[in-house]
C-alpha cells in the first residue's frame, strides 16, 4: 500500500488472462493491453496484471473537473482527417469559478416536441440559434464554442488534475456520469439561447422519437431553405423526411414497412427503459471515480438507453459518407448539428419519464461519489458555474418541464408478442445438435467477435417465482467488450433462437435482448482501443420464450460491424438484488 493523493492505493498483482482478471475484490485493472498476436476463439495465455484499489480515509472521491478555460488538452484525430477543428478548449475571458445558484422564481421554460411546435415557437428557435451563429467563434456562447463543450469533454480534454490524478483523463460517457452531464450541458445551452433574443421562456424542442409521430427527422431541422439555421448538411440525407427512423440502426438500411419499424421502434423504447433498465446501474452505467481510468479503458457497463436509443440516432444522422461521420455520428463533432441538442432533450426526457414510471429499482444513484461529481460551463452570463449531479436531479428546481403528448406512452406496453412453446421448439431445433456446443464455463478468454458467435451459459437459477423476480433480476453480463475507438461497434445478443447466420431476426422478437453500440470517438493520446461492459435483463425474455426451466441460456452474439479487433472477455448470468 502506499498514499496518493490523499487516498490509500493497494496494489495487487495476479494472474491475468489477455488483459481480463476477475477478481474478488472491488478493484479494477488499472492496466488491460491485449497481445497484438493473440488468436482468435480459445486462446488464452497468462500474463503479469496489476490492480489498484484505492481505499478513502474520510470522504468520498468524486469527479470534479478542473477550471475548463485553463486546464484543457485538444483531442486526437484517430484514422482520418476530421472535419472540425480538434482544439475544443472554450476562451478564456477571465472568469473565476462561481458556485451555481439556482434560479429564482420564474415561469417554467416547456420544452417541446420538435414535430408539433407552433409558428410561434419554432420562429424564436430559429431566431435564437440564428443569433448564436452570428457571434464570433471567441465568444464563450458562440455557436462553435458551444459545439466545442461535447468535444472536450468527451475527448480527453480534460484531467482528474482537481483529485490528485493530473495523467488520469476525464470521460463523461460510458459511465454513471452520462445523464447528469448532458442535463446541464442543455440548461446551459437552452438559457443562453433564451439571452440571446431576451426571452426568460425560451424553451427547446425536442425530438420525441419514442413517439410514431415524431419517428423521422423534425422538418425544422431538414429544411435547407431561407439559410435555415437549424439545418446540417453534415447528415446522412437519405433520412431525410418522411423516412420512418430505425432506433436499433447499425449502418445498414432494412427493408421494413413503417408499421413494422415503428412496432420495432417502441419495442426497442420499451427494453431501454423498462427491461435492461431495470435497476439504477442498468440504466445509468457503472460508477465512475476520482482515480479511474476513463469509462472505455477499463471493464465497466454501459447504461441502456445510451447504449441503445441514444447511439442507434446518433449513427442514423451522421453523414456514412465520411470517415468520421461527423456531425452527429462521432463525439467530437456532435455538438455542430443543432439536432443533437433535440435528441439529448429527448434522452433528458427519458431519464425524467424513467423516474416518472416509478418502478422498483428506478431510482436515482444515492452513493456520494455520484451525487457530489462535478462540472463547469459558461452560463448565460458569461460566467464560469459549477454544478453538481445532485443539483440536477429535480428539473422543476432547474425551472423547466417538457410538455407531453396526450394519452399513454406509446411504448409502455410493447412488450414483444409471447412464444408459445411450440414455436419457441420450432426456432431452436439445431441449437447443439450436429454443432460443437461451447459452455462459457470451459471458453478460454478472449473471444473475438469477427463471426456470429453462440455460447451456452449456465443459469443461477431456474422456475424463480414472482416473489423472487420482485427481489433480484436475472442479467446477463458480457464483460471487457474491447474494440477500436474510432470505429462504430455494435453487437445484437440474442438468446434461446437458433437462426443461420444468413438470416438474422428481426430485433422485435422476443429473443432479442439487446445490443452494444458505441460512437466514434477521436481520442487524446492516441488512444484507440477501448473497453466496455453491457447488461441485458432476462426475466421477461425468459417468460416470453417459455425458457423459464432451461438450466442454461443459449447466447448469440451478432456483430453488426466487421472489425477482427471486437473481443470479450467474459460472459456470465447473475441474480443482482432490486434495491
């Protein structure tokens, strides 16, 4: 043990399979680098690994990011050359840190869907951001700096330099920090809007693509007429309206009807938030604190929607015809298309409406070290805030609402049809017969996903009752998801179906547990491989499929894009308590 930083590092050195150790404790791997010359499915080889854990002797150790005008690192453009700039550190106009107050008594700012804004509403939208675009890049609410606050951020661009740990970069994605991040990100942006045509009700739309009305692109936003502020030609444009949107989109077009992609649409709304959302890690992510790697340099969840929705509509607008996908398909450029500000509304929303359902397990992260995480932007006047997670967890002390439409959410009931026992016989007859059937148990790790890749894993628990589903979710873990940054990834998990790999299902059935995606990112240092987690609730899968009694669930993994460098390291089924 030695002391860092005010806090008590253990070191503990084992053995370590290709970069993944399980281990008992709580810590870790602080470093995870896989041979260049590993094989693929089933070899394993045993290498030195050190973990760090780190003990605090009194308080907890949240995030807290530095002063953002003084302490800023530019990005790294990866393979290609990108086409905004890669200096993403905001000016400094010499501002000190202020700590945030929230606002006084005032009428609540109504956010709106982006499809069914009034003439009204949509003429003060425009005007607002046409009035951004018009400020010189060096001010702190021009509409390039503003863009630049996702880059930054979500690049490296800066440090835990405030904890102690200045070569330990910062990431908000990927982790517990997603949600409270992006719900500031936009406070900001929509109360600098509001100044900048002087109105304290300025509000922003949102795109309510979990509703069949609002699944396409906003018109507002695809209108190139009248040098329409709000519009990017950085976008794919074979989505432009009326194309119905597809919220599990991995780079390939299908060829559904509309009622088929909306049905599939709200089943995938539904899984995001009802059934892999299930508990506060789920939705959210894992926990992200002072001291650990950046959330994709170590083995860690990511939370559902952001992993599915979220990342579905960022790659379904980015321009496929660049390398980069900019704007919308790659983290450091996100922020130049005014409809990524629409779409993280939405994902607000979706934290709000979350909360709203009130299910057990849907609550907000209690522990201190998400709570008291922080950030720091320019407000609407100029001046450097920092603000906390645990301030932005009530929107109504923040001063907005979103206005919703009438009648019942349209997904809350999308549960994906039952199978009969019959049919579920009738889709899995060759799962293991003239096949070489390979239990996770025995599976030497890593395993590269270059191929559809079927693995049998064993079950904590079979039949459980009611009352036992009430108290623990059955969830299956994919650990040390490791893959190129720089590249979109994806992966569909499917569970007890068989199919040939020449016709994959659908992923409306009730077979389909999920996916892993991740956005493009163009990283500090060069760093281009990343590692991740992901978690997909079984219950109702197994209800639905009439699997309850099989001792083991039959896993598929589809890779959805063809890098010979996607690997996992684990795979396995728990019982984690609802709490």
């Amino acid at each position: 043990m030695y002391r860092q930083g005010g806090r008590i590092l253990r070191i503990d050195c084992s053995l370590a399979y290709h970069g993944y150790c399980q281990s008992l404790s709580r810590s870790q791997p602080y470093t995870a680098q896989r041979r260049p010359e590993e094989p693929a499915h089933g070899a394993w080889r045993p290498l030195h690994h050190c973990q760090i854990t780190s003990f605090p002797e009194a308080l907890a150790n949240p995030i807290k990011t530095p002063d953002i005008t003084t302490l800023c690192k530019e990005a790294y453009p990866g393979q290609g050359e990108p086409l905004r700039t890669i200096k993403c550190c905001p000016p400094n106009i010499g501002k000190e840190i202020k700590p945030f107050v929230f606002p006084k008594k005032e009428r609540a700012r109504r956010r709106w869907p982006a499809h069914d804004g009034s003439r009204k509403q949509v003429e003060k939208y425009k005007n607002a951001v046409r009035a951004m675009r018009a400020l010189p890049d060096d001010h702190p609410h021009s509409f390039v700096n503003q863009a630049k606050f996702h880059c930054a951020y979500c690049n490296g661009g800066y440090t835990q330099v405030e904890n102690g740990f200045p070569d330990i970069e910062i990431q908000i994605h990927n982790s517990w920090l997603f949600f409270p991040f992006h719900s500031w990100y936009l406070y900001f942006y929509e109360r600098i809007l509001g100044k900048l045509i002087n109105d304290p009700t300025f509000a922003l739309p949102y795109w309510n693509w979990d509703d069949p009305a609002g699944m396409m692109m906003p018109e507002i936003f695809a209108m190139e007429e009248d040098n329409n502020p709000l519009f990017d030609p950085n976008r794919n444009r074979g989505h432009d309206p009326p194309t119905i949107l597809n919220l599990e989109f991995f780079g390939q077009e299908n060829e559904y009807s509309n009622e088929t992609q909306i049905e599939c649409n709200l089943i995938t709304v539904r899984r995001d938030l009802i059934t892999n959302g299930c508990d506060t890690i789920s939705f959210f992510g894992g926990a992200y604190v002072a001291g650990n790697p950046p959330p994709g340099t170590r083995d860690d969840s990511v939370g559902s929607v952001e992993a599915g929705s979220h990342t579905a509509m960022h790659i379904w607008v980015g321009d496929r015809n660049r390398p980069l996908r900019e704007d919308m398909g790659n983290f450091y450029s996100s922020g130049y298309d005014p409809l990524f500000f629409a779409h993280h509304s939405n994902v607000d929303r979706m934290w709000k409406l979350w909360k709203d359902l009130d299910y057990r397990g849907h609550k907000d992260p209690t522990n201190p070290d998400w709570l008291n995480a922080s950030y720091v932007f320019y407000d609407e006047n100029q001046d450097l805030v920092r603000v906390y997670n645990k301030d932005c967890v009530d929107i109504k002390k923040l001063g907005y609402e979103f206005k919703e439409p009438e009648g019942p959410l349209p997904w809350l009931k999308s549960r994906p049809k039952r199978r009969s026992s019959i049919e579920n016989m009738s889709l899995d007859p060759l799962f293991g017969q003239g096949r070489d059937v390979i239990i996770a148990e025995q599976l030497e790790f890593p395993v590269r996903l270059d191929r559809i890749f079927r693995v049998c894993v064993k079950r904590p628990a079979v039949n459980r009752t009611k009352e036992e589903k009430e108290k623990a979710n059955e969830i299956l873990m994919i650990k040390g998801i490791t893959f190129r940054s720089d590249k979109f990834v994806k992966f569909d998990v499917f569970v007890n179906v068989f199919f040939e790999d020449n016709q994959v299902p659908k992923p409306c059935i009730p077979e389909y547990a999920g996916a892993f995606a991740e956005i493009p990112n163009i990283y500090l240092d060069k760093m281009m491989t990343m590692t991740s987690g992901a978690r997909f609730a079984l219950d109702e899968l197994f209800e639905d499929t009439q699997t309850e009694d099989d001792e083991y669930a039959r896993v598929t993994l589809v890779p959805r894009t063809s890098f010979d460098d996607l690997t996992i390291s684990g795979i396995k089924i728990e019982l984690v308590p609802n709490v």
